[in-house]
C-alpha cells in the first residue's frame, strides 16, 4: 500500500456550498446536510451550517472536522437547536487564512444595526487588505483572517435599505471569485455569484423548496434531477413570498475555471455537459497527440508498441486514463499494440477513504503520512503508461514513481490529462506560489523559468512524459483556444485572468515566461 499522493500533487478547490429554504414548519437543515455530504470532494477542513427558524434567533454550528464526521448523526440537529426553515451549509479547504484552523470554518456570521447574515464562501478575494481597512472604522472585531468573514461584514454594513441594494453597494468594487449562499435575519435564502462567473452556483425548486448549491450532484443526493445556474453577476433571494433572481452588478469577462471541468467538479454533475464526459474528452484528446507524436517521429512507435498497460492515479483520472487507452487502440495506426487499461493502482477505500490529502498542516503536508493505494501485481515487470489528470507540485509524484520503480515496474511512461501549471491561482485554489510548482524552477539570479517537459522527464526518471497542450484541452472542451480564453479562466496555465492580475501577482515581475 502506497503513502497519500496527493497531499502536494493536485490543486484543491476552496469549498463547497449548499442552501435551502423549505416550506413553513419543515425543517431545512437535514437537507442540507445532506446536501453537503455529496460536496465533500470540495473540501474537509471543516465545515457547518446555518439555521434560521421563523421567530428565532439566526444560529451556526461549525467545527474545524470533515462535514461527515461533524454531522455522522442526526441527534445533534436537535442536541444544538439547528432546526429551522431555512438553511446554508458549508464546506472548507482555505486558501486565505489557511493557518488558523477553528476560527476559519464557515459560516461567518455579523449583525449590524438590525441586519443580521450567515454566509458561506466559494473562492477568494485578490484586494482583501483594501476591503478590512474599510470595516476599521466600525471598529468591527474579526474572528478570523479568512476573506470569507470579510465579506460578511462588508454586506451588513454597506448603505442600502433591502438586501439587494446592500449586496450590490458592498461589490463594486471587489475583486475576485465568490459564489455565495446566505441566510438573512429575516427568513430569506440568498444565493449570489462573481460578476466574471468563476466558481459555479446552481438553484432548483421542489416541492415547496428553494435548493442552492456549488454543484448538481448535492442536489442528485437529494434526488432533485432539475437545476438552473445563477449566471454571473445574479443574486438569488427567496423566501416565503417567492424566489427573486436579479442582477446585483454588471456581468464582466466570463471566466469560468476551466479546472472546475477538468478536476474540481464531482463527475456527475453538469455544467455544459456532464462532467465526466469532458474528462474522457480529455482522454481522448491526449490520445490524438500521442497519435500525431508517433507519426512526426517524435515519439518511436516500438515504444509504444512495448507498453503493456495503461494505469490510471485514481480516481479522477480513471475516466480520461481509459478514454486514452481505448482512442490508442481504435485509432492509433501502429501495429502490433498490446495495450490494455489496467487498475493498477487501487484505492483503499475503508481506514484511508477519505480524502486526507485536503490537509493545510505544513508538517503533515511533508510527511505524506495517509496511506492510500494498494499496487497491484500485475503491473510488476511491466512497462506502463501512468495517466493522471493533473500534477501541480511533482514531489509526491515523483515519490509514486520511484515506488512503482523498486517494486519492478519495468517501465513508466507519464502522460497528464491537462497541460503544466505554471501560475498560481488567485482565485480560490490552493496554489499560492510558482516556488510550489514541479513545471517550474527558479534559477541562482531568483527568476522563474518554465520546465520543457523533457526536463521534468528527467525530474521524475521516467521514461516518457507528455503534458496535453492547451490547444488539446480547449478541443476537448469542444472549442478553440481563442473560444476558451474568452469564456474560461485558464489564469494557472497561461495567465489569462478575468481580470489584470498583475498588481495581485508579487512573482509577476520575476517570472521570465510572462514578462517575455
């Protein structure tokens, strides 16, 4: 059994959200605890919800534990008064304020002057010191030195005599991701999304029921097969005269994050399609140019006519893993191949199932202590194509390499679902630096330069690697670069942001690859 890749190697989304208002006198909040378990893919740092009964005081319960622990038994609905008719939940992996632990899980809650707000965040704001000076002169004390609580505050504060003007007073002028659900003093769901549309934010109704959440599979849980998004820039507010949805700012670049369909999102959800589509999509896609590298020469076909098996880096990675094995197969025009998809590494899935590598303990970070794989031994002497969907860091992947080395697998070859990292994210993933990222090296002057993959091959002391080129990803995505860049954030790989992230980008000016 293999220790926990990925502590380092993949990028981890910010949270998960959910909200519901139910009819008078029935209880929301099991909903969306329910709803939460289906999102905890997003997040297991900590988590909570907020409750609202009509006539009773606001109340949040949130621990710094995974959702699922935290809400393992219905009791402690009624243990801690949770009942009430409406309802948000949230889910936490930090990126800002990632080293205090308990007073950083959401929801955040302020009252100002008789407004009174639960609120749940998914992103992070760029500009967040500009943001905590205004609140200074309301001598506000924080709990917390996460943006999310800032938002929070800077909502019940601003100038505004309902709900929507405040909302739209508070974000003029913010910068960054925020899909957000609250709960209001006064009995209403409120669900809001970034002016550029970073993060997701679906809604439903049902049977009397208001549903918000980051993504459809919280509602699937919940066996709510209908679902619309709230597009970017729209504000949700129900309650129990109705449901209103209205623009609260003017839309700006559509900027979705493009890693949302290729990583983050849970496979069965749907944004533009089902999620897990787009993955063996990718698969396919990655295939092609392994195709098009073999008949270049660049690639020597009795390579790959030597490889035994391909084998996905579960989970995410299985569907595009055997989407790529199946298109060489069916496709490739070199004979002789005895390709099969192999699950060679398998997944424990009892002491170890859950997804531990969401860790913001540095120490725990480098000491990869979770075991998670078990390798199988069909693999040993053999030489392999070792598929994953994306490696940000390389340093637990390296580990997995030479692992599968020792044990006797003859031969690695690695291919990624997506192309390099070479930027971090501003926006609600945990990437904070280019000194974290395994495509990427600083040199002896403290400039950053790009690895070409044949330098990170030698990195990783594998036989082969290929990273799918961006133009790979944006025609699996059914479009063209061009068509990519002007809908999707794909700020990590090639710096197109939705907005000029430059004066948010302390590293910008050492970066040789962007300032070329």
């Amino acid at each position: 059994m293999f220790q926990d890749l990925d502590f380092d190697n993949k990028p981890h989304d910010h949270c998960g959200v959910a909200g519901c208002l139910a009819p008078k006198n029935v209880n929301a909040s099991s909903v969306v605890i329910e709803m939460g378990k289906a999102l905890q893919h997003r997040g297991q740092n900590g988590g909570g919800i907020a409750t609202k009964a009509h006539g009773k005081n606001l109340k949040v319960y949130k621990k710094a534990q995974a959702f699922n622990e935290i809400f393992r038994s219905t009791g402690i609905i009624d243990e801690n008064s949770l009942r009430g008719e409406v309802a948000i939940a949230h889910l936490r992996y930090p990126t800002e304020g990632n080293l205090r632990r308990d007073c950083d899980t959401q929801p955040f809650f302020a009252s100002y002057k008789g407004w009174e707000l639960a609120l749940g965040h998914n992103g992070s704001i760029v500009d967040l010191a500009r943001h905590r000076k205004k609140l200074e002169k309301f001598g506000i004390e924080l709990e917390s030195d996460s943006d999310s609580e800032i938002l929070t505050w800077l909502i019940v504060t601003a100038q505004g005599a309902n709900w929507r003007q405040k909302i739209s007073n508070a974000f003029l002028d913010v910068k960054g991701a925020y899909s957000l659900v609250m709960l209001t003093g006064d009995d209403k769901l409120m669900a809001l999304r970034d002016p550029w549309g970073v993060r997701p934010l679906v809604w439903s109704q049902d049977n009397g029921h208001v549903f918000a959440a980051s993504e459809t599979c919280a509602l699937d849980r919940i066996d709510v097969r209908h679902s619309q998004r709230i597009e970017r820039g729209q504000l949700l507010v129900a309650d129990q005269d109705g449901v209103s949805i209205s623009s609260f700012i003017k839309p700006a670049k559509r900027s979705f994050c493009v890693f949302e369909k290729l990583y983050f999102s849970h496979e069965t959800s749907l944004w533009d399609g089902v999620i897990g589509e787009n993955r063996e999509s990718l698969g396919r896609q990655l295939a092609k140019e392994e195709i098009e590298r073999i008949k270049s020469g660049e690639l020597k076909a009795e390579i790959i006519q030597k490889i035994d098996y391909v084998v996905a880096v579960p989970d995410t990675a299985s569907p595009g893993a055997h989407a790529f094995c199946e298109t060489l197969i069916n496709e490739s025009a070199v004979g002789g191949l005895k390709l099969k998809y192999k699950r060679g590494l398998v997944k424990e899935r009892y002491d170890y199932a859950k997804r531990t590598f969401i860790e913001d303990d540095p120490y725990l970070r480098q000491k990869n202590i979770e075991k998670k794989f078990f390798i199988s031994p069909s693999i040993i002497g053999k030489s392999i194509y070792l598929v994953d969907d994306t490696a940000v860091r390389l340093n637990t992947f390296k580990i997995l390499v030479a692992y599968l080395l020792r044990v006797g697998v003859r031969e690695i070859h690695c291919r990624f679902l997506a192309p390099r990292f070479l930027n971090p994210c501003f926006l609600g993933v945990s990437i904070g630096s280019r000194d974290e990222l395994g495509a990427v090296r600083t040199t002896k002057s403290g400039k950053y330069e790009a690895l070409e993959e044949d330098e990170i091959k030698n990195k990783l002391k594998v036989s082969s690697l290929h990273y799918l080129s961006i133009y790979g990803m944006a025609a699996s995505l059914g479009m063209n670069l061009d068509e990519l860049k002007t809908t999707h954030c794909t700020g990590c790989l090639d710096y197109n942001n939705p907005f000029d992230m430059r004066p948010f980008d302390p590293e910008f000016r050492k970066t040789t690859y962007l300032t070329k």
